[in-house]
C-alpha cells in the first residue's frame, strides 16, 4: 500500500457542505410539491369529487372559478391568489431544478476524486501520495489533484470526470468532449487541452523543489476516470484502470535514494490545501513535515 500524506481534501470539504445544500434543496421542493398537490385537489373538489365528476369536469370547474373575471370588474380575490400561488410554486420547483444540479456536480467530482485515491492507495509501499496541493507560480497557485512520489521519480496526476468520448492531440489548444443525449443527438463539449495544462504544474512542482535545492523531474499524466479516451498524445493520457499500471511500467530505474524521496515529500507536505482532520492524516503529516525539515 502507498503511503497516502492526506485524504482530506478541499473538494471533500466543498461535497459536505454541497450534501447539506442538496438536502435542503430536496426538502423544499418535497414541502412544495406537497403543497402544489393539496393546493390542486382543493381547488378541484377533492378526491371524492374527482370521483364523482371525473377529472376533465373537474378541472374545467377549477379553471371556470378560477380564471373565469366578471365582465367589467377587476379579478376577484381569490383568483389572484389562487394564481399567485400557483406561479410561486411553479417558479420555486423550477429554480430548484436548476439549481440542484451545482450539488450533484461536486458530489459526482468528489465520488470520481475518491476513486483516484483508492486507485493510487493501491502502490508499492515505496510511493507516496499526495493530493489536493496549491502549487505556487509566477503570480498565482496552481490547483494540483494529485502528486505520486517514489524512487523512480514523480508523477503529477490532472484528473477529469468527464463522460463520453475524449478526442485531441498533444498540441491541441482545445479538446472535444461527445456525448449522446437521451434523444439520441450528440454533443460536442470544448474544453482547454489539460496536458498543456499539466505541463505547467509540472513545471511549478519542478521549480518549487529546485528553490529547496531538489532537483527531479516531474512526469505528467492526466486521468479520465468516466470517459473513452482517443487521444494522440506523448504525454500519458490514460483511464482510471490503467492508471497505476502505467505508473508502475515506469518504474524501471531508481533516480533518488530513499532520504531524497522523505525531503521531497516533506516539501510537497507544506503545499497541501487543507490541515489534515483526522489522527491518522494528522501522524503523516507531522512525519512529512519532519522529513522535510531534516
């Protein structure tokens, strides 16, 4: 098993809170849809009418006492009550199914972040695993996913969760994302090539260590963890399934001793995004931190 620094990341922190929001999005819109109905049936008579009259008769009564103003006088009360009520509800469930979807994007990017780990947990005790690191740049910080560390050198891991079918090559400014809707139309999705994008974490993580007197080279890969992924690239653009495979396939010659790979991790160690929560985390934390001081 792969020495894993941290597990809690700012995207676990962000799905916790996005659970919270869903519920109670969840909540609302059962409170409203309940309400919609009861609202309905009221105006339609109840059950035992609906029975009696049928539902076509119904409703042409609920519409009639509703909608129906006397010629030359304003809208009596209860109409525009009736109908102001009805647009609330229709507005609020409406908001709601757009905003649900913000939720259950995180809690989706969360679930295929998880699974990487698990993926990358599953290493020779000889690598480490860091995830979720703010690498700092010229005038910014990179968001790194996640950097492997061992005696065979590093890795820096761009992870996607992207569906469908990737397409694009090494150079490409842009790559395309298919998808198939329900309907059975495709669609196609642009979006910034992340090996070009990798190739700059890589090259900050380089940089960042050469400033502790470290030097190594950083190797890139990204990972589609949902996707079927037709690339032409030199950089290694794998799945999910492929990707400690691929990992270990390169782990041919030993280009740093063991005391190289603690100093590296210890100096990985201060670029985590968040303070470590539990026990464990916190005991391999203080022990990266260590390395990185001796």
């Amino acid at each position: 098993m792969a020495r894993i620094v941290n597990t809690d990341t700012t995207l676990g922190r962000r799905a916790a809170l996005h659970r919270v929001w869903l519920t109670a999005l969840c909540a609302v819109a059962v409170a409203l849809a309940v309400n919609l109905v009861r609202g309905v049936l009221g105006e339609l008579g109840g059950v035992a009418h609906l029975r009696e009259v049928g539902p076509v008769a119904a409703a042409c009564s609920a519409a009639s006492h509703v909608f129906t103003f006397p010629g030359g006088h304003l809208p009596p009360p209860h109409s525009l009550r009736d109908a102001g009520m009805l647009l609330v509800h229709l507005v609020g469930l409406g908001a709601i199914g757009e905003l649900v979807w913000l939720p259950l994007t995180v809690l989706r990017s969360h679930s295929h972040e998880r699974r990487v780990m698990q993926e990358l947990g599953r290493l020779p005790d000889e690598f480490w695993v860091l995830s979720d690191l703010r690498v700092p740049a010229a005038r910014l910080k990179f968001q790194v996913d996640h950097v492997v560390v061992s005696p065979y050198g590093l890795w820096c891991v761009e992870t996607r969760a992207y569906p469908g079918r990737i397409t694009g090559a090494e150079y490409d400014y842009e790559w395309v994302q298919l998808r198939h809707r329900r309907t059975g139309q495709r669609q196609a999705r642009r979006f910034f090539n992340p090996v070009r994008e990798n190739a700059s974490h890589c090259a900050s993580i380089g940089d960042h260590l050469t400033r502790h007197r470290l030097e190594t080279a950083v190797r890139s890969m990204v990972v589609f963890t949902a996707a079927e992924v037709e690339t032409m690239t030199m950089t290694a653009v794998e799945s999910l399934e492929n990707m400690v495979h691929t990992i270990l396939t390169a782990a041919e010659t030993r280009v740093h001793e063991a005391h190289e790979v603690e100093r590296i991790v210890g100096v990985l160690a201060g670029l985590v995004a968040t303070s470590p929560r539990s026990r464990g985390e916190d005991a391999a934390a203080t022990e990266a931190a260590r390395l990185g001081a001796a």
